[in-house]
C-alpha cells in the first residue's frame, strides 16, 4: 500500500498502527538479509510510537497526515536517542540528543522511525552505498549493480516494501541517483524549502559549500507519497535561517506549462536506454497536455560543474587529512582523486567563485522563466557496478559526468523531482523533472502525469543473483 493509504487505514480503523508497524518489521526480516539496506531496526521505539498513535485514535482524537508510516531515516541524520554513525567505527556511540528537524517534521505528523538506511563511509566514500561499519547495499533489481548513493540503503528499503518512506539528501544527486536506480520517486527541495541543521559534530555550522548544496529529500513508491512528504516537510524554522516561509503551491501558469528537454546535458554522451526514458517521460508530459520543446542544452553546465567542485573541494581541504583517516583504507580514493585534480582555490579565487555561482544561479533562473519545467537524466547510464567512482581516474570521471545535471541543479538550488519510467534490460529507467525556485509543485505535478501514463514499478522482492 502507497503510504497514503497507509495512513487513512490507520485513521480510518482498518488496520492498526502495531500492526502497520509489525507488518514491516516482518518485511525487514524477511527481505533485509537479502539487500543489507536497514543498518538499525528500531523495532521496539517504532512499536511504543504505534501503540501511542492507536491510543490517541482510540480516545476520539485525529492522526497525523502520516499516521503510522514507517519510514527509514539516512545514517547521517540525526534520531532522538540513536547512534548518527555516518557508517564510521569511529562514530558508532555518538548518540544524538534530539531528532534531526526533517525527522521531528515527520514524526509530527504521525509517521514512524523504523529503522536507518545505509550509506557510503561518512557520506564521502563515493557513490556507491557501502560502509566501514555496515558493508555493501546491494540492488534489490541485480544484485551486481550499484543502488546508487549516497541515500541508497533509504532508496533499496522503500524499493522492496520494508518502509513506506525514507528520509534521504541530496547535495548533487545523492536522492535522485538512488531513486533512479531502484525503481522509485525522489525529492530534492528548493535550497531553502526544508528547514535543517547539520550541525552534528558540535556548535559550530559547516561552511558556505555545505550550507548552500546539502537538502533533505524524501523517497518513496509513488510521487503521491512524494507530495504528502513534501508538505509535511516544507516551512522555515528558527533554528534554521536558509529557510523560508515560501507558500507549498505557487500561482498557476498561464496556459499549458513549458518543458524543456534535454537528454544529453552538456553533449558529454547518454545511454540509449536513458535517452529513451527520458523520450518516453516526454511523450507522456505532451499527452497530458504539456508544452514539450526540444531545446540545445542547460545553462552553462560545464562552468556549473567547475565551480561546484572548486568551492566543494577548497571546504574540504583544511579537514581533508583528518577525514582521510576516518575513511580508511580504501575509502579515501573518490575523493582524493578529486583533490588531486582539483587543488583549492585561493581566497581570491573563492570570492570569485562565489560571484561566479550567483551568476549561473541567475542564467538558470532566466531559462527557467522561459521554460518552468527541465526534464533530463538523473544519470546518463544505467545502474553501474559497485564502486566504479573508486575504481580508478577513469571510473571517477565516468560516475561525475553521468550525473552532471544533479550536480548542476544541486548548486544553482532549484528543486527536482525523480520519477520511474519504467524497465529496460530487467534494470529501472527514470528521469528527473527540474522546476523553478521553489515550484516543488509543478515538478510533483508533471511527475504525476508521467507516472500516471508509465507506472509504478515498486514494491519489489529482491532477486537472487549475487
């Protein structure tokens, strides 16, 4: 059942939140050795959350919107009272004092923590979901496939039934590769949509590259559920200042909603099967009625793409020696490349750079007034091998080019939404559909109508192959 339904069973009476939750926590025993996606089952916390949530039915009050959906929640976020490892051996006491604000959003609104989703070692190790602490995720659809990352055990857990949601981020991909991946719907918000606060180390915030690129994003089987996430989700907060009190839905478009289209971003190649994907997703838009054009290419993608690394990489330097170690062997590869191709910018270089990112901000919002919606790859390939970004140079390049138009539409801080297209050689295809600053809605609204002309794809038991 979509999460909806989930949830208007609990507060309808059909079902109970226990059950609900015991429904799942059956599904992770069943499924979860198979896939290694749920690093920590929160059985008993999840059970006591659905006892007081049939408790307040019971005494004639109303649910949340969200009433007893379990959801996974990334290892790298922090839940009331359980370990924030990042995948780390270093990290697997550091117990948090108090519910990331996405978690707390969610919990408000009815649904349940159940368990932790896997992730690369301290999110950094590359794209792959594999950890020092956990081990490897694997593709509940082939088994010698990357799900994706860095949210790839939240992706492989809501793709096989053993949660309704998962509560991933996204800096550049880290959502929608995943949910392209395994078969599901994906969010990245607007900078600024969802409120956060990453300080999980201390008191003091990250810096300017962390701040600007980092979002909290739902994943879940249906864009429906999508949408539901998306308004528990959305609202400015004090304890967060990026975020802003932006109304969920904007004004209507005067007449049918232009979408542009671009299956190669950049020119730099794109599999057949994703360019047919992302011709079938547009076949679909223009049946519902959409303005569908075919247009040369993004804005300055090439110079998104340099600065995204310039500012990202000269963040990491001063840290990099420590960070190295707490990867380990092995782990350190992905983005020691990347510093070594990349060297930090000077202070005179970031000013620029900071300058130069405002200008491309404003090329895309200029090009996005002309055409409101994008519609694009996630990644330019299919589901590639585990840990090819770690492979060596070539492999690295391989994974940063293919999903260039993540990263591009990460740092100019424009939502996007990524939907299934369906099935190519046994392996799942999916776009993503890019909208305007904060017009979450019409990218969940063109998301629907090419989910609701391709299908779902998800829940899925997990093949055998290894």
């Amino acid at each position: 059942m979509p999460a909806a339904a989930q949830a208007a069973a609990v507060r309808g009476g059909e079902v109970s939140a226990v059950e609900l939750i015991d429904s799942h926590l059956d599904r992770i025993a069943e499924v979860n050795p198979r896939v290694n996606a749920v690093t920590r089952l929160l059985a008993e916390r999840a059970r006591e959350a659905a006892a007081r949530t049939d408790r307040l039915r019971a005494a004639g009050r109303t649910p949340g919107p969200l009433a007893g959906v379990p959801f996974t929640v990334k290892e790298s976020t922090p839940v009331e009272g359980v370990p924030t490892t990042f995948g780390v051996k270093r990290f697997r006491d550091l117990v948090a004092p108090a519910d990331a604000l996405p978690v707390a959003r969610l919990r408000a609104a009815g649904a349940i923590p159940i368990g932790r989703g896997n992730i690369p070692t301290l999110i950094l190790a590359g794209m792959h979901t594999r950890s020092e602490l956990f081990g490897d995720t694997l593709n509940p659809w082939d088994g010698g496939r990357t799900p994706g990352g860095s949210s790839g055990g939240d992706a492989v857990a809501v793709a096989t039934g053993m949660a309704a949601l998962g509560l991933g981020s996204d800096s550049g991909g880290s959502v929608r590769v995943p949910a392209q991946f395994c078969g599901v719907a994906g969010l990245k918000p607007s900078t600024g949509r969802f409120p956060a606060d990453h300080r999980v180390f201390g008191p003091d915030d990250p810096g300017p590259a962390t701040q600007t690129l980092v979002t909290d994003g739902p994943l879940a089987r249906t864009v429906g559920d999508l949408r539901l996430a998306y308004e528990v989700l959305a609202g400015a907060d004090p304890r967060d200042p990026r975020s802003v009190p932006v109304p969920l839905h904007g004004e209507p478009l005067p007449g049918p909603p232009r979408v542009a289209v671009v299956a190669d971003p950049g020119g730099h190649g794109v599999h057949p099967t994703v360019r047919a994907a992302v011709r079938a997703a547009a076949e679909a838009l223009h049946d519902a009625g959409y303005e569908v054009c075919e247009v040369p290419d993004v804005p300055r993608l090439d110079e998104a793409l340099d600065a995204y690394d310039r500012i990202t990489l000269t963040e990491f330097a001063p840290t990099w020696p420590a960070v190295r170690e707490l990867l380990g062997e092995g782990g350190d590869r992905y983005i020691g490349m990347a510093m070594e191709k990349t060297p930090p910018a000077s202070a005179d270089e970031l000013m620029r750079l900071m300058g130069l990112r405002l200008n491309i901000r404003r090329s895309w919002a200029e090009f996005l007034h002309t055409y409101p919606l994008l519609l694009g790859p996630s990644f330019t390939e299919p589901p590639v091998e585990p840990g090819l970004e770690s492979r060596d140079r070539a492999g690295r390049d391989r994974v940063a080019s293919a999903m260039r138009l993540c990263t591009a539409t990460s740092f100019v801080g424009v939502p996007a939404v990524a939907v299934p297209t369906g099935l190519a050689d046994g392996l799942p295809t999916g776009v993503q559909i890019i909208g305007r600053a904060f017009r979450e809605d019409l990218c969940l609204d063109a998301a629907q109508a090419v989910e609701d002309r391709l299908g779902v794809l998800t829940p899925i038991d997990p093949g055998d192959r290894p």
